[in-house]
C-alpha cells in the first residue's frame, strides 16, 4: 500500500480568512453540520444573504486518507480523529450515567455526520404519538404525515441507498439509490431468523451504493465510523459547499458566545475568532448547534428579561437530554464470518418496533458486518511480530459475529444540559454540564433486546462471549430533546415549524426540538426538521 | 506471500490521487540523500523481522510506502531520528549499523531497544517512537494492504479500497 500521507502532518489550513461579519445578512445559521447546511443551502438558493458560523475548524478534504491513519492507529484516540480540543470541548458530567461528549460529536465543518456511521431511517407514526399510542411519553405536535415530504426531499438530499422496509412507515417511492447487498455474515443470520420467524430488511445508508450527486461509489475502506476518505458517505459538507456556491458565506473557528437580543427579537450573534470578537447581526437567526451547544448557547445568552436563559420562558431549556441506548451480543462460531471488509451494516430487523407501550421501548435490531477485532488493528497493539503475530491474528481473526440494537429512552426532567459556572473553555465561557439519566423502561427494553439476540445467537450455535445488557449499555451518541417542539409555550421551547415559542426570529433545526426520540438514528428526522425550517424561514422573511 | 504493485498503489487507484509513486515495483527514486537511504536501508531491514517469514517482495514495498510517508515533514523527521536510534543502539551494542546485522540479531536488538512492549508514541521514549515509527509504521502498512489481509483471510482489510465485493463474499468463494 502506498499514498498514505501521514496524520502528524495535517496542517489544518483549509479555514476562512476573513472572519468579519457579513453586511446586510438575512439569516445567520449557528452550527456548520447537516442541520445548518441544508438550511443555508436551502435559503441561499432562494436568495437571501446567508451567513453561518461554525466554532470548529474547517477540515481540508485532501486530508482525509490522513485523518483515516488516525483512525486505524491506537495512538489516536477517537477524539483526535476530528482534533477535538480539550480545552475547546471542555464538559463536566454530573449525572447518573456517565456521557463521552468528546467521542459523541465532532466540531467543525460537516459538524457529527464527520464522523457518523450513516444510517438513516424515518420515524415511525407511533413515534410521532407516543403518549397517546404507548402511554408514555409526550406527543409531538406534528404528525408522520407532516414530516413526510420533507423526509422524501432529505433522502434525496443526503442521497440514500435502502429497499423495501417492511415494518416502515408508508412511503410512495423507493429510495434514490438501490440498498447494498446483503454481506455474507448477513446469510449466516438468515437462516436462524427465518427459522425463529424474524425478518430482515436491508438499512438506509446515507453512503453511495453506485455513484451519486457527484460523490463516488462506497470504495470499501472500512473505516465509516470515523471517517470516510472517499467521499461517499454523505456528511454535512455537502450541503455547505452547496451553500456556498449559491453566495453563502461559512465562517469557521467563529464560536458563537451569545445571542444578544430584545424581548421578542434576536439582533446579533456576538462570536470569538482567532482574530479577536465580532458580531453578526441579521433578520432571522437558525441555531442548528445539537442538542448540547444548542441549549448551552441559549443558557449563555440570558438577560433581565430573560433570566433563565434565552427562549427559556418555559423552562424546558436543556431539560428531556436523551440518547439511544445500545443493546447488544456477540461471540464466536465455529466457522469463518468474513467481519470487517467494509465498517457499514447491510441487515437490521425492525420487526418488535411497533410492539411499543407504556412497559417497553421501542427498539431495533442490528446485524453487524464488522464483529471482533480488525487485524490491523490488532497487529499494532501486540507484544509480538513476525510469525508470531500473525499466528495469533489467524486466531483471532475470523470467526467472530455479533447484533446490537437501539433503545428508545424517554425524556425525563432530571437528564437534562446546564452550565457548569465553575469551568471554563478557550474563550473563558462557562461549559456545558451533562445530567444523563436513564429510566426503566429503557433498561427493561435492552434486556428485552438482549433476549431476542440470544435467541438468534443461540440457533447459531454462537459461543457468546459478551453482552451489552442494561448494566453494560453506553449511548448511541444521538442527543436529543434539549429544546423542546410543544404547541404549548409552557411546556417547550418552540413551536411546531421549530420556531422559538419567545422570539420571533429564532429557529432551532436540530434533534434537540424532538420530544421523544424513538429508536431510529436521528439524521434523516434532523434532515427533514430542517428543510422544513428553511421553509418556514423563508415564509417568514 | 508476494508483496506487489496491487499492494503499492491500492490507495491512490481508490482515490484517483496524483501522489506520486517514483519507483513503484522498483527500489523507489533515484536521487536519495545519505539520510533517506539510511531511513529506507533500515526501514526494509525492519520489516524483514516484523513482516512474517512467507511475506516476500518487501523491499520493494517498503519503499514504495516510504515515498508516500517521507513526503511529510514532521513525519519524516520522526522516522529519521527513530531509525538514528535504532542505527546508534546497533553500532553500540552490535558493532554494526542495522541492516548489516543478522535477521536474528536485527529482532533482539528491537526487543532490547524494548519496541515489543512500548506503547507507540511520537513524542515518547527511544522505546515507544521505535514502536510508533518503525515498528507500527511497517505493520500498517502491511496490514492495511491486500497481500496483508488475504494473510489472515481478509482480502479487504480495514484502510484499503477494495470495493464492496467481498463482504457479499463466502469463504469459499
């Protein structure tokens, strides 16, 4: 193998130049990552000024190969893979259950989707009501049906590869590219499902399964999650190039410190730079930042009449944080698996979705295609060389094979986003404070999962080897639900079009406006929630 | 196992790069400085005792890889110093420079150095750079290469462009 630059010598040069405000700007968009770029790429092509501010860097494409070594070698943690910085990305945890912030996001340009797996499902229609369908929960106050179009338009959008999904929600058409086939691990399932009535379905990949909007075809480098040098997963540069070629101005390493305001209008986004603070002012304001900077930048920006923080008037601001919760099994057979050719899944199973209620969670089923360890991976974390090393990657490559799932867990007062006032980042602005609890229900639900991969393992023949039950069970890195959507203002922080219950010219596109979360990785409802804000941005400038 | 130009240029076919690969199939460039040969000497002198004994046409390899490494500098500079040292500890403790010791020799000296049981790191002891420069260096590079997977029955290793064939693949196959 050759053409591999080396990772230490990344040189990070790609950014803006200019980091001064824009005159006369429309919108100004917080957050440079799939949310803020469809909605600047959106908004721009309609013909407004658009400006969006992203407190990461912007990473230099050519640099990718590079970034893949960081990946690959044990040297680099996860983190480093998208130079986080600790002082930058600086977090305390104070709940229950501890949260790795730094290893569930990536800051700069493209935002998570950098370093996302890539797949990409709708909701179900139980998810848009939980409480009145499951008991628990609250309901949304909009419907699947709202949402569908715009879920259409983002699977174009994002270009995704899927088939026929037989426990989905109703859609007209197929998706834009055909679904990957299924691997050969996949068959080695099949026959236990098929033999104890489970049913499996390919995945929507948002990553090219023959070429697509310019991007190339999946080349197979293995390493999606965290990076994907050849260009075909989507991320959110996608869009923010889009963005720019329709006269969008993207400033990078431009740390929104606070939203300054009135009573009923943001007026500027007052923001720190290598260059020194600016402030940019604009019509109508979109904070796309997730579901922590998000309300971390809106409990930054308090004021007399706001004194809980901005948009707080219902005091839900960074309350109901929730994630997925990961359940899985895996072991070894007695047989080869062929894991690790490529870093995506191919098969799932949402047969138990809609079997939800008030006692379980919804929740889905996963068929990995890259279970144990990557032999490169191993050969650099060994005692050993030579014969010696590879007798023990034969051995220990090969045979391995796993599931995992996704849980839904329901919003609770008490996981929720503060400030921690005692620590401080790069900019000397107080950091976000993570409050992460989990309810019962949830746990209750990854036992549930867990029995359900057992089974299927066990008609294998698998020798299980691990689980990842509910005393083992870590988060998917979705965070959800820290701005509320309610109708009522009372109750959340915006509206149904996502627009701020408080301020009339402040949109939230991000998972932070969901109020439950379901069980389905939350990009495509993020891509569909923010289209539609574009709209309403659109329709009210 | 044969180590060949599918395992040299893999990475620059996936991605249409225009990295060039002066030498490929070949002993790498033609003008070197006395330095660059040394890191080249050495880096092949290492991979013949870090590289399993059926793995063949590592010079070649190695410095086909090298080409596309030492154009960075920090890089470059890291895998100089860790190769002077490894040169320094064989001249002392050997009484020749590295790749003129024996292959027995060569795998003591990198066990003494302490390489097997460092944790890889840039900036770190004699010990860990070795491990991060030369010894993971070679071991990435042939394990992320096709010749390197099919090794251990993985055609496709992680870090190599090999498509979206084999996955859909049975062992047989």
């Amino acid at each position: 193998m050759s053409g591999r630059p080396p990772a230490e010598d990344i040189e990070n040069s790609a950014g803006a130049t200019d980091r001064t405000p824009v005159d006369d700007a429309d919108v100004c968009i917080v957050g440079a990552g799939p949310a803020g770029g469809l909605v600047a790429d959106r908004l721009a092509d309609a013909g407004y000024e658009v400006v969006v501010l992203e407190a990461g860097p912007r990473f230099d494409p050519t640099d990718r190969l590079a970034r893949q070594e960081k990946a690959i070698r044990p040297t680099y943690d996860r983190p480093a893979v998208w130079d986080s910085d600790p002082e930058r990305d600086a977090h305390s945890n104070s709940g229950e259950w501890f949260y790795p912030l730094n290893h569930a996001r990536a800051r700069g340009v493209g935002g998570s989707t950098l370093h996302w797996q890539g797949m990409v499902m709708r909701l179900h229609e139980g998810d848009f009501n939980s409480n009145s369908e499951r008991g628990v929960g609250v309901d949304w106050p909009i419907d699947y049906s709202d949402l569908r179009p715009y879920y259409a338009t983002a699977e174009q959008e994002l270009g995704v590869a899927g088939g026929e999904m037989p426990f989905g929600p109703p859609r007209e058409e197929p998706h834009p590219m055909p679904a990957f086939p299924p691997s050969y691990s996949d068959s080695i399932f099949a026959d236990a499902c098929d033999e104890l009535e489970i049913a499996m379905h390919p995945v929507p990949n948002a990553r090219n399964s023959e070429s697509y909007d310019g991007r190339s075809q999946c080349v197979g480098y293995g390493t999606c999650q965290p990076v994907c040098p050849s260009g075909a997963k989507y991320d959110g540069t996608v869009h923010i190039e889009s963005a720019e070629e329709q006269g969008a101005t993207v400033i990078d390493r431009a740390a929104v410190q606070r939203l300054d305001h009135d009573a009923d209008r943001i007026t500027a986004a007052t923001y720190a730079t290598p260059d020194g603070e600016h402030r940019q002012e604009a019509d109508a304001f979109v904070i796309a930042a997730g579901g922590v900077e998000t309300p971390r930048l809106l409990l930054l920006s308090d004021s007399d009449h706001y004194p809980d923080g901005l948009a707080n008037s219902s005091g839900t601001v960074g309350r109901f944080f929730m994630d997925h919760l990961f359940a899985g099994m895996g072991g070894t057979l007695d047989e080869p698996t062929r894991q690790n050719h490529v870093g995506f899944l191919t098969s799932e199973s949402h047969q138990f979705y809609d079997d939800a209620d008030d006692e379980f969670a919804p929740f889905k089923l996963e068929f990995f295609n890259y279970a144990g360890p990557s032999p490169v991976g191993m050969a650099l974390t060994g005692d050993d060389w030579g014969d010696d090393l590879l007798g023990r990657l034969r051995d220990d490559y090969g045979t391995h094979i796993a599931m995992g799932g996704l849980v839904e867990q329901l919003p609770r007062e008490d996981s929720y986003i503060g400030l921690d006032e005692s620590t401080t980042d790069n900019h000397g602005t107080p950091v976000p404070e993570i409050h992460w609890n989990v309810g019962d229900r949830a746990l209750r639900t990854i036992e549930r999962a867990n029995e359900i991969q057992r089974s299927i393992l066990a008609e294998l023949g698998v020798d299980i080897e691990w689980t990842a039950g509910p005393d083992s069970t870590g988060p998917a890195y979705h965070h959800m639900g820290t701005t509320k959507m309610s109708d009522d203002p009372t109750e959340g922080v915006v509206d149904a079009d996502c627009r701020t219950h408080d301020l009339d010219n402040c949109w939230i596109a991000s998972s932070s406006v969901f109020p439950t979360g379901g069980a389905m990785n939350p990009t495509l409802t993020i891509a569909a929630l923010a289209l539609r804000v574009a709209d309403a941005v659109d329709a009210a400038l | 196992m044969q180590l060949t130009r599918r395992d040299a240029v893999s990475a620059l076919t996936a991605l249409g790069a225009s990295v060039a690969v002066a030498g490929c199939g070949d002993t790498g460039s033609t003008q070197q400085s006395d330095a660059d040969t040394e890191i080249r000497e050495t880096m092949v002198a290492a991979a013949e005792v870090v590289y399993p004994d059926e793995v063949t046409g590592i010079e070649a390899f190695v410095t086909t890889f090298l080409d596309s490494r030492l154009t960075g500098e920090s890089h470059a500079a890291g895998v100089g110093d860790a190769v002077a040292a490894v040169n320094d500890r064989a001249e002392s403790w050997y009484d020749d420079r590295f790749p003129a010791l024996s292959a027995a020799d060569r795998d003591s000296l990198l066990r003494e150095v302490g390489a097997d049981t460092a944790e890889p790191r840039r900036e770190g002891s004699t010990a860990e750079e070795v491990r991060y420069y030369v010894v993971n260096e070679l071991l990435l590079a042939l394990y992320s290469s096709p010749t390197g997977g099919e090794l251990v029955g993985l055609e496709n290793p992680q870090g190599h462009a090999g498509g979206i064939d084999s996955y859909q693949r049975g062992p047989q196959a």
